[in-house]
C-alpha cells in the first residue's frame, strides 16, 4: 500500500520530493513509536537503551566520557547528564573520574547494565531482522546511500 492510501489522500502529491519525504518521516514515526512499545516492557526507552548499546559496543576499548556519548548519540550535554542520573540511579551505568581532568567523567555499564543490555540486545535484533526482513542486502546499502545523502543536504 502506498502512503497515499495510507493517508486517505483523495488527490496523488504533487511533488516526489514530498512524498519520499514523508515517507522516510511516517517510517520514522512509526519505528519510534514500535521502538517505545517494545522496549517498555524492560524498562528502558529508546534513548536509554541507544545509550547502553553504545556503552557495550562502543564502549569496550575506550573510556566513553558524557561529552563523547552526547556527540554519538545527538544530544546536548544537559540532557545526557539527565539521562545518566537515570540510569546510574537504576544501577545501570556508573561514572568513573578522569584522574588526568577532574571535570570530566566516563561512563560504564554495570553487571546490571550489562544484564539488562545482553538480554534484550539478542530480542531486539531478532525484531530488527523481522521488521526489514523484506529488503535485500542491496536495498540495505541503497538505503544507507539515500538517507546519507538526504542528511547530508540538512
């Protein structure tokens, strides 16, 4: 089904541009939207749970500090301050000083965090795979192209 019906348009879009558009935005919604449902059910939101994925994968060979993990994750220092007060208070994560820079903390996952993070990392990808399991390898990297060149254009 095209996003025309979808919406119940009664007139095709006018632009291409347009529509892929709000294509690539409804998609986005809606993977945002099936991302907080899901995730609920272990107590984490999609931000949350991006961060401590970062921290397993990421994380491993370096220190990741609050600065870095807000530049990787798009967010301003304020809020990824917010977001690990959460999650060290729910025993997920914890800060470590930087003993070369006082101001600077880095951030771990605990055996808590870790737990939580292998356990519903294996589900999640198992979604991931059902959600996109229409496209081929192909389409994956078009797709990767496409939205590399949109974002490129912002």
């Amino acid at each position: 089904m095209g996003l025309k019906e979808e919406l119940n348009l009664s007139k095709p879009f006018a632009f291409a541009e347009h529509e892929a558009l709000l294509n690539l935005y409804l998609t986005g919604a809606m993977i945002r939207k099936w991302g907080t449902e899901f995730l609920r059910q272990f107590g984490l939101t999609d931000v949350q749970f991006n961060l401590l994925m970062l921290l397993k994968y990421q994380g491993r060979r370096e220190d990741l500090s609050q600065a870095r993990l807000s530049k990787m994750m798009l967010v301003n220092r304020a809020n990824i301050t917010g977001l690990v007060d959460r999650l060290e208070k729910a025993g997920l994560v914890k800060r470590t000083g930087d003993p070369k820079d006082r101001r600077t903390n880095h951030i771990v996952l605990t055996a808590i965090g870790a737990t939580r993070v292998n356990r519903v990392d294996p589900l999640y990808g198992k979604e991931m795979r059902r959600i996109t399991s229409g496209l081929t390898e192909r389409e994956f990297k078009h797709l990767i192209q496409i939205c590399g060149k949109i974002r490129a254009n912002l």
